[in-house]
C-alpha cells in the first residue's frame, strides 16, 4: 500500500467568474522510501498539490489517502495527531522558536513524542551535524544566518521516524553545496523507509529524486525517471 | 549539427533550388550558423541517394529539390527524438526548435517538454554517480560530474525559457487571432510562383 496517494484529486478555488482551477484530476501513488520530485512553472498547481498532501488543504474533488486513510474522513483531531505523527514539513516561512538554541529547535519534536531530552539532543546534534551545523547548534535562532536557520528548519522536520516529508523550495537561500547537503539528507531519509515528496523549481535537485512528476495547468503533463531504476517507473506516460 | 534534416523541413513546405535552401536555412537561424554551398549541394546529394528527397530538372536546366514521404517521416522522427547530450554538439537542440516552430509535422511544446525529460532523465543519472562519487571521496571525479550536472542545468533553464516564451507569443496570437507560431522569415515560396 503506498503510503500516500492522492485519487483524482481537484481543487478549485472560487466560483463562477473567479473560478481558477489550480489543481485538476491528478493521480499520484507515493511508496514508502521514494523520492518524488514535482516540477513545473509558477502557478502550475505545485504548491497547491502538497498542501492538499498534507492535509493543509482539502481537495475539491476526489480523495487523499494517507496510509490508505482517507483525511477526508479523519476529525479534526485525528488529522493533527496523523499528520504531526507521520508528515514533516520544510516549507519556507516556518519559524524556529526564539528562545531555544538550534539543536533544542531540532529535539523539540523528539520531545513532543516522549524521547528523553538527552537521546532527543544527541538526535539532534546528529542531524545538525550531517547538514554542516555542528558549530552552531548552540546558537539561538537570533545569531544564525538566513541559510543556517533554514536548515535548521529542515533538521527539525525530519527528526524522528517521520512516514512523509513534504519540501517546498526548500532549498530557496542555500549556496550549491548547502543545498546538495539538504539533499543528501533528503535521500538518506528515504533510505530509511521514508517517502519524500519535492517541490522545486531547480532541476539539479530535482534529479535526487528517483521520480520527476511535471505539473502544467494544474494536470500532470509528464514523468520522468532515471534508466535502470525500478520498471514500473520507466514508462513516462501521461496521466490524464 | 542537423543540416540535413533541417533542409528536409525547408522542403517540406515546397520544392526549392540548392542554393535557396542555403539563405532560406541561414535566414531561419538569424545567419547563427552560416552554410557553404558546397555542403548544402553535397547533403542533398545523399538525401537524394538515400531516398529522402527526389529532384527535378527546371526550365533554366536548373535543378529543383522536393521532399519524399520517407523524408517526411524522417522529420517527424527528428522532432520526436530528443537530442542526445554526450554526442551531438548542443546547437543541434537550437536548430530543432527554431525549424520546429516553422514544420506542421511538429508540435513546439511537445519538442521542448521531450527534451525536458530527457534532460532530467541523464541528470538524474549525473547526481547517482556523483553520491556515489561521494560516498567514495573521488574529489576529481565528483568536480566533473558538477560540470556535467550544470550543463545540464543550463540547458533546462534554457528550455523554460523557451516555453515561456512560446506560450506568451501563441497567447498574443489567439489574441489577434492570427495562426500560430512560425519563424520570423517568411515561409519559402513554391518554386513555380518564384519563377513567374
């Protein structure tokens, strides 16, 4: 069973003249451990696409099944304890709380789930670690730069054993090799058995995942995936 | 390069002279990549040879070149297979497009997204070879895998570009109700209304 899936999923925003269709009838199967980039020009439905993902959105039209649950379904309980169990999201904007240092940022989910608070910063400097942090995990917020907090973000999103990490543009004010190190990161969190579902603009990010969707008038216009991969994602075809 | 395939386009919209299909090519690559005579008449001697075009010989004694059925599918072929990175010399991707805009057997938006994926397709390879690379600590060999990976990059921020653009001039058109997109040069004129 993947473990996200969105069934003909639409969503239209406003009526009659204002009508705007940003998202229209799009399939998508997202199995544990894959990487899952979407591409596409601006107002091509991307971001619309993960929101309704991950439950920030609802669709219009057909269904979005996490872990065959549909979120439909799910009280307004559930869908938080759901998506804050099992989806991370690095989404541009989200703040690091001011008074924790970096790596208290990063623990704070660990915590929220009941690991003790020195296991949850030993995680923590770990993660830290791996996207080049290590030398200001004790700062504060407050004395990082804007590509230090950013991965800092991106370190608290996918702490712990999180089912989906949902990325938009997440690599936005990184340098090069900044970016390849949040990539890498992306990657070995797949390895671990987790999906993850990309947006971006950048095709040299992109090609970390193991599967391209291209998005055009809010339909999915083509895929790519690399030869040699699995052959059931070797056929790009067009899902209408 | 694509000459050949390029003057199989030309042809497609009418029989012509060898040396009109030399200014007609250079007008329609804004004279980017200027052709010797020689090369236009010694191309369609092997298109002739292989079945692509047949010729005729005019009133003047001159002869006149026409597009076959075989060249006709040779050109859908073209438009249908994206360029090939490692080996052909990437203006060939250029040309595609600019004779693309002017060939009914092409549709410009599915050239550009074919290449597209082609594009993500090596450089989804490129970026396994470079974790590789990595995991290995081969320093020289992961600085030219970045090369590649650039290249590569570049070209796709070149095709969005090209996309955009395509968009925003077939929106103006349906606008003034005009038909879609052709190169800036006029389309080649059949050879008998020339003559006349």
């Amino acid at each position: 069973m993947p473990i996200l899936e969105m069934d003909r999923a639409g969503r239209v925003f406003g009526s009659r003249e204002a009508r705007v269709v940003a998202l229209d009838d799009v399939s998508l199967r997202v199995e544990h451990g894959e990487f899952l980039a979407i591409m596409g020009p601006s107002g091509s439905g991307k971001s619309t696409l993960l929101h309704l993902a991950g439950g920030l959105d609802r669709p219009t039209s057909g269904r979005v099944l996490l872990n065959g649950r549909d979120l439909a379904s799910l009280s307004a309980a559930e869908l938080t304890l759901a998506l804050r169990r099992q989806v991370g999201f690095v989404f541009q904007g989200l703040n690091l709380l001011p008074t924790l240092t970096a790596a208290e940022n990063v623990a704070l989910p660990l915590e929220l789930d009941g690991v003790r608070p020195r296991a949850a910063m030993s995680s923590a400097t770990g993660l830290l670690e791996s996207v080049g942090l290590r030398s200001v995990a004790n700062r504060f917020p407050g004395r990082l730069s804007g590509g230090e907090r950013q991965r800092v973000a991106i370190a608290r999103a996918v702490v712990g054993g999180r089912a989906v990490l949902l990325a938009d543009e997440p690599t936005g004010a990184l340098d090069s090799i900044s970016g390849e190190a949040v990539m890498n990161l992306l990657r070995q969190r797949c390895a671990a058995g987790c999906a993850v579902v990309l947006v971006t603009h950048d095709m040299r990010h992109a090609a970390w995942a193991d599967r391209v969707v291209f998005l055009r008038d809010g339909r999915v216009a083509d895929e790519a995936a690399p030869p040699g991969g699995p052959e059931c994602l070797l056929q790009p075809g067009r899902v209408s | 390069m694509s000459v050949r395939q390029s003057l199989l386009v030309l042809l497609d919209a009418g029989p012509m002279h060898g040396y009109g299909l030399k200014t007609e090519f250079e007008a329609a690559t804004g004279d980017v990549w200027p052709l010797n005579v020689g090369q236009v008449y010694t191309t369609l001697a092997r298109l002739e040879r292989d079945g692509l075009v047949s010729t005729e010989t005019d009133t003047d004694g001159q002869k006149v070149y026409a597009v076959t059925e075989a060249g006709r599918d040779e050109v859908r072929r073209w438009f249908e297979t994206p360029v090939a990175r490692e080996v052909a010399p990437r203006q060939e991707l250029a040309i595609k497009l600019v004779f693309a805009m002017r060939s009914p057997s092409a549709d410009v938006a599915d050239v550009v997204q074919r290449q597209r994926v082609a594009t993500m397709r090596s450089l989804q390879e490129v970026t396994r070879l470079k974790a590789d690379a990595e995991a290995d600590g081969d320093l020289a060999w992961l600085l030219m895998l970045d090369a590649l990976v650039f290249q590569a990059e570049a070209e796709a921020r070149w095709l969005d570009m090209c996309e955009a653009r395509l968009a925003r001039e077939l929106g103006e058109r349906r606008e003034r109700g005009t038909p879609p997109p052709r190169a800036d040069t006029p389309a080649p004129q059949p050879i008998a209304e020339r003559s006349s």
